[in-house]
C-alpha cells in the first residue's frame, strides 16, 4: 500500500502527518499531539477535536467535545489531495466514503458474487459492498469457514456476543464480507441457524445498514438506537469503537491493543476466537488467484521479512516493519505480555498472535513476528533487548524469551571465539569450552540435505525445520547444539538425532541456557515426538550444558 499523509492545520501552523498504518480515529490524535510537541503542551491528545477544511485537518484543542465526532474515514477523506504516495503522486486512498446508492447498486451485484476457485468474486466487475476498500475478489481463508461455523455452533447454544481479534493486517476486517456472502446465499432458504433480515454495520461512528430482504443499504443516524434493538438484526462493530447497546447478535472484531474490544469480552462475557497469521501456503494461494502479478520470490521474501501478515506482504511498496524497529518505545514493549495489557501499535507490529490449530481459534501466546524480526531487534537495539530478556528470564519461560534467545545464541556461535562455563551432564564436571572461531555465516539445511563430516569444518549449520530436528538448534565440527531458556528439554526425533550423531566420531550434544538454568540443569531424557513416554537413548551420545551469558554481541547479518 502506497504511504499515505494528512495535512494538519493547528491555527497558524501546519505540518504533513504520515498516516499510512493508522487504525483508529486516536492514531491520529496521537500524532498530531507528538508532531506539535510543545504548542500542545497542556492539551492531552484526547481533547483535540478534528475537523475538515478545503483538504486540511483543522485541529482545535479545547473542551466540549464536538457533538458529532469525525469518523476516520471522514479525516482521510478530507486529506485526499495530501494523500499521496512517497514520491508524491496522487492516488486515490485505501478508504474512501462510498454513498449509499453506490453501496446499494454493488449489494444488488453482490448477491451473484459466486465462491471460485477459494475465491469470493464478483460476476459482473462490480466492486462489493465494502466501505473499507475497493474489492473485486476476496481469498477466502480456512479460518472464514471455520469461525462462522463456530459462531453457528454458539448462536444455536443462545450466545449472542462474539469477538475476534488478532494480529493487524491479516483480514479480520474482510471477513464482514464472507459472513455477507454467506448471508446472502441462505437468505431465501434461511437454513442458517443465523437468519438475520438486516445487518448493521459498524466503523468509527458511521453506522451501514445492509437490508438483506430489500437488498438496500442505508446510512443510519439516531435510529441505529432502534435498529440494534431489533433481535433479528446482526449488529457487526470493526475497529476500536465500543459497541452501542443492543438486543441482538453481535460481533465485534478488532484488533488487540482496542481497550474497547477488551471491556466489551469482560463485560458480555463474549465468545472469542483469534485469527490466525497466514501461512505460506495460504499467501501463496492468495497470489496466484488475486496478485499473480507480483512475483512467488517477493512474495517468499516478505514473508520471511514479516511473517504471515498478508497486508506487510502484498505491500510491496512499502516496508511497515522499518517504523516499528526505528521505534526504541515500541522496542521496550517487547517481552513477556499476553497482549492483555496496552501496549503501542508499533510493538503489536513486531509480535504476532499464535493461535493454536485445533480448530477452535484460540490464543495461545505471543510471538516475535519473524526471525528477520528477532535478528533486526538484536542488531539495532542490542542493549534494550539484554534488558528485554532479563525482564522476561524473571517469569516463566514464553515463545518470545525463547525465540529471541536462541536467535541470540545463533548469532555468538556462529561467531565463535569465545570462551563459556561448560558442565558435563553426565558426572557433573565443570570445564571451559572455547568455540571455534567461525566466518559468521549460517548455512541452513534440511532433512534431505544433512551436510557430510568434512563440509562441517568452518561452518556453522543450522536447520530450516524445527518439526523434524527438534532435538537441535545447530551443528558445527564441535558438535551440536540446542539452544533453550527451560529448566528441561527432553530429546525428541531420535531417528533423525542418530543421522547426525553419525557425523562424529564422539557426539556430544550441549544445551545451551542463560546463566539463571546453568546450576539446575540436568540430564535430558529422550522422548518421542508426540508424547511423553521414553524412548531408547542413543548410545554415546554424552549431554553438556554451556551457559550463555546475555551482553551486547558484536552482531552480524545474516548471510
């Protein structure tokens, strides 16, 4: 997505923002606060009203609040001839009001939209009824499907409040256009346990309501009290904006940092499920239906870059993840959260949610967004995240203290030359081990691509599949090595084990641990895969733990 600007007027002066990544009506507030610096001294960013005038946005610092609040789109669309992109061309932006009648001739069109080849798509070359973008073809992800029938499941059980949320920028919003779609379809044979006759939607403080019988949409103003009230309505909410009080389904869907999405789940006691990132192969998928343009390559790269966020990926102009690593406050917010507590958009940028994958879209933790990600934090912000990991080693071992440490531990043993406390598991015999010194290099291999004793002389190795070596982290001619912040780590795929151990004359296997696992650590049992049950040990195999103590390393990039 091209960048995007708002010109601001605040009484004599004025300035251009950047509002390319900007979510909710407060993003802007924010920045206009943090733009004017001291001018705004004594007014919180809150208190500033906004309004439209020949394409500024006329800003005015004072108390009451104005009766009708500016909705965002109302904000960008007033700054659409400073919207441009970063070498200043005009274009048109991502979101632009679209007026009922034009709404109402594209949900008419829409109610022949047709599913295609994992693809929503529209029959005529009429754009869907979208307000948030213009739209042809929607890639219908897994989790659509899944999560509607889900929430078919609950609303046949009496649950009226849902919520969804999840990582920015992986189609939280769109998914109003399935459940559309899916409306649509069984509006006629009503064989949905969901059979509303209208829907209302919710962003910002503009409210659309979507006639499914008239096929008419509407732009509701203070009857949209009278309308939620009406139990065969379904009242969707997208943003940050707290839901109106209703008597019927409703769902909110929003992204982590809203404390508005938060309370609603309190106090309705709503049932949540969580997005999932996009894999690969979804991504993949997606571009060869919708973006065949855009070459397989680019698209591989960004995903490593970035992760599975779809709206990073097929951006291909932009690059989102510079203003969150450039961002030292966003930094700081990187270490043991579960995304219940406020944080900035820009550190929700660096991690992601993990749902987990039994079907039923639950959070589980939170992640760094990539390898690139970890690898970029430690190069520019080494001493923050010596801090970061600190913080983290206080609690309980997490996905993010995990990742960033062994990426951590990548980065020193790829170097080598140090010298580190070692213990043998075996009889508990402290030593000195000094690691080889190497060209900081990291080849990657595969199940299928082992490399031979003599290619391990003065390289470091290390596997692109954590499914099938989960028993380590990294190979060299001084042996194998798993890197982990736990006080355990059994050994799993033995087979695969036995494959590498044959590469030495003496294998020997070191975990690698900060300083605070160093004394506690013991031997480690071999278990399957799947369960925890032992399984026979590998004969001569000896265990080691090194400890590896956190300082600012002289890092080096990634080959």
């Amino acid at each position: 997505m091209p960048k995007r600007f708002l010109n601001v007027e605040y009484g004599t002066l004025t300035t251009e923002i950047d509002v390319t990544d900007f979510e909710d009506l407060s993003d802007v507030q924010d920045a206009i606060k943090a733009e004017y610096g001291p001018a705004m001294a004594d007014i919180d960013a809150p208190q500033l009203q906004l309004y439209t005038n020949n394409g500024f946005c006329v800003v005015i610092g004072c108390l009451p609040l104005p009766t009708r609040k500016p909705s965002k789109s109302t904000i960008f669309d007033a700054g659409s001839t400073s919207l441009s992109t970063a070498n200043h061309q005009d274009f048109s932006p991502k979101r632009q009001r679209t007026e009922p009648n034009d709404l109402t001739a594209q949900f008419k069109s829409f109610a022949n939209a047709q599913l295609i080849d994992e693809c929503i798509q529209s029959t005529d070359h009429v754009l869907f009824p979208y307000t948030q973008d213009k739209i042809q073809k929607l890639y219908v992800r897994e989790c659509y499907h899944d999560v509607f029938g889900l929430l078919l499941d609950q609303i046949d059980r009496g649950i009226e409040s849902f919520a969804i949320s999840g990582t920015s920028g992986i189609g939280k919003s769109l998914f109003f256009v399935y459940i559309l779609h899916r409306l649509m379809d069984d509006f006629t044979t009503k064989t949905l346990s969901l059979k509303p006759n209208r829907i209302v939607y919710q962003v910002g403080s503009s409210y659309k309501c979507f006639d499914l019988q008239q096929q008419l949409v509407t732009e509701l103003g203070l009857e949209v009290a009278n309308t939620v009230w009406k139990q065969d309505t379904l009242y969707v909410v997208d943003g940050h904006t707290t839901p109106r009080s209703s008597c019927c389904i409703v769902l909110f869907m929003s992204s982590p940092q809203s404390e508005g999405y938060k309370e609603f789940v309190k106090q309705k006691m709503a049932k949540e499920w969580d997005f999932p990132v996009w894999t690969l192969d979804e991504l993949q998928t997606c571009r060869r239906h919708c973006y065949p343009d855009v070459p397989i390559d680019t698209i591989n790269e960004r995903y490593r870059m970035y992760g599975g966020v779809a709206r990073s990926v097929f951006d291909i102009v932009s690059n989102p993840m510079e203003k969150a690593l450039t961002d030292v406050d966003a930094v700081k917010g990187v270490h043991n959260i579960g995304f219940t507590i406020k944080l900035s958009a820009n550190t929700h940028t660096l991690l992601h949610t993990i749902v987990s994958d039994d079907g039923q879209y639950e959070f589980l933790h939170v992640d760094i967004a990539s390898i690139y990600i970890g690898e970029q934090l430690w190069q520019r912000h080494s001493a923050q995240m010596v801090t970061n990991m600190q913080q983290m080693f206080d609690g309980i071992p997490t996905e993010i203290s995990r990742h960033l440490f062994e990426i951590y531990g990548h980065v020193v043993f790829c170097t080598g030359g140090q010298t580190l406390k070692c213990r043998c598991l075996k009889d508990g015999t402290v030593t000195k081990i000094t690691l080889d010194a190497l060209n900081g290099q990291r080849i990657t291999f595969g199940i299928n691509t082992i490399p031979t004793a003599a290619a391990l002389d003065g390289n470091y190795y290390e596997p692109t599949d954590d499914d099938n070596f989960a028993a380590i982290d990294s190979l060299s001619r001084q042996e194998m090595f798993q890197f982990t912040v736990a006080a355990e780590h059994p050994i799993r795929e033995v087979d695969i084990l036995t494959k590498l151990c044959n590469l030495y004359d003496e294998p020997k296997l070191y975990f690698v641990v900060p300083p605070h696992q160093f004394e506690g650590f013991k031997k480690q049992s071999f278990n399957p895969i799947d369960g925890t049950d032992q399984v026979q040990p590998i004969h001569g195999l000896m265990q080691y733990v090194i400890q590896l103590p956190l300082i600012q390393p002289d890092l080096k990039s990634r080959k």
